[in-house]
C-alpha cells in the first residue's frame, strides 16, 4: 500500500514538473515575440526618423533623388549567435513620407 502511495506521487510529480516546464518555455517564447509597448507600428506617411523609431534599426541610403529615397533596415539580432538573418526591409519613400516596404522580417533564410 505504501508502495503505490510513493509511485503515485512520484508519477504525479514527474507529470506537474513536465507540465510546468512546458508552459514556462510557451511563455518564453511568448516574451521573446512580443513588441516592447514603447514601440508604434511601421504606417504610410511616416518620414525617414519616424519610421526608423518603428522599426528599431537605422535606415541606410540605397538610392534616389531627395525626398524620392529608397532606404534599407537590416535587423538587430543583438548578438545572438542561433538567428541567422539575412533578410532587409527596403522602404520606399516619395515626397519625403513612407510609400511603401518590401521584404519580410519574419522568416529565416540561410
């Protein structure tokens, strides 16, 4: 009897341990995603300084007249050694406002 007791609650400890790590490492992950609140969202309209602010990251010059500019964001991974980004965010801008953007900062390219 005092067996079973002591299996019992050595199988419910091993299940609430794993249950646990699960959801600490959902909720990591869930951190690791989430925009800081201090953040605003990349919109049209927004000059070259706003829409750097957005995105975290300096614009560099690609071409076009002033006013008329084609910027680049590269991402700031920060160090971490497991991302691997290669991928930009061209911003294209006309008469000094954001027009538009390509590229997609949510996948990984090797």
């Amino acid at each position: 009897m005092r067996l079973e007791r002591r299996v019992r609650k050595l199988v419910f400890n091993m299940a609430l341990t794993s249950m646990l790590a699960i959801a600490s490492a959902a909720h990591a992950q869930d951190a690791v995603i989430a925009i800081p609140p201090n953040r605003v969202p990349l919109t049209f309209g927004m000059n070259a300084e706003q829409a750097s602010f957005a995105l975290g990251v300096p614009l560099n010059y690609i071409r076009g007249r002033p006013g008329d500019e084609l910027y680049l964001a590269l991402p700031n991974v920060k160090g971490m050694t497991l991302s691997r980004r290669s991928d930009g965010l061209y911003l294209q801008f006309r008469r000094g406002r954001l027009e538009g953007w390509k590229g997609d900062w949510g996948t990984i390219r090797p």
